[in-house]
C-alpha cells in the first residue's frame, strides 16, 4: 500500500496545484512511482482521458509531472460551474447531476465510497500519493463533513505540509491562522509549512520564520522562491488571463468570457516567439487583431448573451467583415453558427441567434460528448487554406451538435472510425477540438497562415507542446528540490515526524 502526503494551502492560488507537480517530479526522480490525487476539484479547465472520462486539468498536469497516463482516480469528483450558486457534478468521470451548492453539499457525503475506492486503486498501484487540498482548511463554514482537506487527510491517513502564497503579503497572519482554527487532532496532523513564491532576500525573512515556528509549534520545511514557469494552470486565477504580453508579429486576442473553459488550449501558441496573445474582456481592450479566438465555455449560451451586450459581438463581426481571422473553438465554433437551441433545457432551455459567421445551427443534448481524437483539416479557406492537408491530435467536451456539416473543415478519427468536425468559411473556422494547437507541426502551420497574410517571413519557432512541458516540470522539480528540505520530507512521508 502506498504511503501518503498532503499538500494543503491556507488560502486558494497558494500554489497546491505546482507543489503536488513539483513532488511527485522529485519522487518519481529519485525512483518512486508517485501519482496525485484530489478528491474534488472545481474547474472549468478539464481533460478527457483515453477512456473518454472528464477530469480536472490539474491533476493531468500533476500526472505528466510524475510520468504516468492521467486517470480519473486521480480525481474522482469534479465541479464545473454553471452559474454562480450552482455546478455540474461529475464523478468518475461522468456526469452526475446539476446542482444547487446547497444541493451539492447535501450529497457529497454519500460520494466518500467512490471516493475513497478510487484512491485505495491508485495506492495499490503506486508508492507514493501525493493528495492536494482545495481552498483552505480552515473554512470553518464547511468543515461539516468535509471531503478534501482534513477530512480526506484522515480518511487516507496522510500527513499535512500547509503552504501560503507569500506574493500578496499577509502569509504569517494566514498560517498562523489557518493552524489556530484547526481542531486539535487536525493541527497534530500538519507536519511542517511551507511558504511559496518568495522574491527577494530570504534572511530578511528569518526572524518571521522563526517567530512562526515558535507561535505555531511547526517548522517551516522550506521558501519556495518565484518560479517563473511555463505549466498548464488550473482555472479563471491563472495570471495568464492578466498578463501583460511581449509584442508579436502577430497579435491573437482571446474573448475572455464569464464562463471561459479550458483556457490551456491555447498556452501553446501564447509560447512562441512570433506571437502575441491576449485574453480580453471589453471592447476598448480589443484592438486591431490579426485574429480574433472565441474559447470554449460552460455557458455557451449565456456567455453568447454577454458577447452581445458587451459590444463585443459587434467589434468581431466588424473585424470579420473586414477581412480578419475569426476562430472558434468548442462553445465559440457554437457562437460562430446561425441559431443555438436548447429544447433539453441543459442550459435552461430557449433559443438565442448566433453571430452568423458560418453556416449551421447547434442544437443541445442532453448527452454529453467526451473521447479523444486525431484529425486532418480538409477543407481550410481564405488565408488559413494552407492548413489543408495538417494533421492534429486533441478531445471533445460538449453537449451540442452542430450542422449540417455539408464541406466540413476536419475529418476527426475516433475509435478507428472516420466523422466530420467543424466549418470554414473565408477567414473564420470553427471547430469542436480542444488541444489543437499542442503539437508543433499543427501550431507552426496555423502561426505561419497569418504571418504569410501580413508578408511577413515565415518560422515562428514553435516546439512540440509535450516535449516543452516535460523540461518545465524538470525546472520545477529543480527550484522545489533546492528550496525545502526534502530529508525532512521523506521522514514525514515515512511518518518519522
């Protein structure tokens, strides 16, 4: 049976997500086989494994991290918002129900059997699992029954290391507090505490480490300094969506809707030298773009809605009829149709008039679409028709079909059987694959489509996504490993402490 670690944070963004990478890095480094585990995750940000089950994309990311083939044991419950008090509950990779937080909270209880089958399976198969908390656990408003921090600490019998975020300032105050409102049996659990993201001079910092450690009885295992890395992040915090971009040959900007999924599609092309990629919110951030995305969404139809009244409808359809580059993908290739209906009522029933820009209508299932898919373009047009003929590797996550798809853009491969995916017309293409832009061959030829619409020279750099991942998380496992001590790591996990 596998022994056991947690990594808990005493306020959400405290880096959890990078320690849980960072450690099973570091294990499956020094020849331990280490797998992550959190119990529930709530994210827009998801994954489909190849068994066609959803999961949280941060426990994918830690899984690359330690080697192994992502699993939805990993994370066996999953909570994607749909508005603001409530959330599609998947487990096991399926989805469960559409509830109220009220309503969710009302049944978690019963999801602990699965919960605890799907990690007792990863730990008869690993040595080492590496559990992350979420939010803090000192949420005293949801200790009641609690299912992902010291609840599932006792549950798995797993020692705590508590992490705070240090950037923000006011980490001593939230360590200390976090531990105080601890039960006695939950403060015994916690270990040692970590801050994270530290710049600057750290024997500044001593006195206020040693204070810590007295008032706390804990030792600080380690200041993880500011790791500026490239790694998937985990949902709507990521400082990508904020971030001041480097000035690019061409410039992308991303439609930063309300309730924008799987973000991570295009981190890829936010890498290259050749680019300049912005999420935007309102008109007067648009700009002139070579290329306009509208991402996927939990909400398509409610966040068609906002496009409208925030005039940005408008600012695209002008941008479009000017010649520029429009892409859609998943709920945005939605958008880009003439009508979407919900006569299911998946998101509340109606209907609403799309923006138009290609031929077809969507219709909402009830069912949803999850598998994983290689494709070819087929029928690309205007200036990204030198796309025809390239190959991409990605996964569906929708609950809508779209057509008719008379000259489709793609022809997709699923389980060894051919079936059409999206539309081209002129400069705007549509498509419902996430993921496509992650290998290089497919990235480069899409980058170099609007650099040869500007004359300019093509070869913007690009490097196969999964390859350029792997020597992050060697970085990480890098300034992690220098940063605590990891003697005193292995003699938590060991339960010598």
């Amino acid at each position: 049976m596998a022994k056991s670690i947690m990594i808990q944070g005493a306020t959400s963004n405290a880096g959890k997500s990078f320690l849980v990478a960072a450690l099973c890095r570091i294990f499956r480094q020094d020849g331990l086989r280490a797998a992550p585990f959190k119990s529930q995750n709530m994210a827009l940000n998801s994954f489909i494994t190849k068994e066609g089950l959803e999961m949280g994309r941060a426990q994918v990311m830690q899984a690359e991290a330690a080697g192994i083939e992502p699993s939805v044991r990993m994370n066996p419950v999953l909570l994607k918002p749909t508005g603001n008090s409530s959330s599609q509950v998947i487990v096991n990779g399926r989805v469960r129900a559409d509830l109220t937080a009220r309503g969710y909270y009302a049944m978690k209880k019963e999801l602990i059997p699965e919960i605890m089958e799907a990690y007792r399976s990863l730990a008869e198969e690993y040595d080492v699992i590496v559990l992350e908390g979420a939010g803090s656990p000192a949420e005293i408003n949801l200790k009641k029954d609690d299912i992902v921090n010291m609840g599932m600490a006792k549950m798995a019998g797993a020692p705590v290391l508590l992490c705070g975020d240090i950037d923000p300032g006011g980490v001593f105050a939230s360590l200390y507090g976090t531990v105080a409102l601890l039960e006695p049996d939950e403060r015994e659990r916690v270990k040692g505490l970590i801050i994270n993201k530290f710049r600057g001079d750290i024997s500044i910092l001593e006195p206020g480490l040693r204070m810590l450690e007295e008032l706390t009885g804990k030792p600080v295992a380690g200041v993880v300094p500011y790791l500026h890395l490239d790694l998937d992040d985990e949902d709507s915090l990521s400082e990508r969506l904020t971030r001041r971009q480097k000035a690019g040959l061409v410039d992308i900007a991303v439609i930063r809707l309300p309730r924008l999924s799987n973000f991570t599609d295009f981190n890829p092309l936010q890498r290259m030298e050749a680019v300049s990629l912005r999420y935007v919110q309102k008109v007067s951030e648009l700009g002139k773009p070579d290329l306009v995305i509208i991402p996927g969404t939990k909400s398509t139809i409610s966040d068609l809605k906002w496009l409208r009244e925030s005039g940005l409808e408008a600012a695209i359809l002008r941008h479009a009829s000017g010649g520029g580059a429009v892409v859609g993908i998943c709920g945005g290739y939605q958008m880009l149709g003439r009508c979407i209906s919900d006569p299911s009522g998946v998101e509340g029933g109606g209907e609403v008039r799309g923006l138009g820009l290609l031929e077809a209508d969507t219709v909402f299932e009830k069912e949803k679409s999850r598998t994983r898919v290689r494709g070819r373009v087929e029928s690309a047009e205007g200036l990204f028709e030198a796309l025809t003929g390239a190959e991409f590797e990605g996964y569906e996550i929708h609950m809508g079909r779209t057509g008719p798809v008379s000259k489709p853009y793609s022809v997709l491969i699923e389980n060894g059987r051919e079936k059409c995916d999206g539309l081209s017309k002129g400069n705007v293409w549509g498509s419902y694959v996430h993921g496509i832009f992650d290998k290089a061959g497919f990235a480069e030829r899409f980058v170099n489509c609007l650099l040869r619409a500007k004359g300019l020279e093509e070869g913007c750099g690009a490097v196969d996504w999964d390859e350029y991942k792997q020597r992050q998380y060697d970085l990480l496992a890098d300034g992690v490993r220098a940063a605590l001590d990891m003697g005193f790591v292995y003699r938590v996990l060991e339960g010598g402490v």
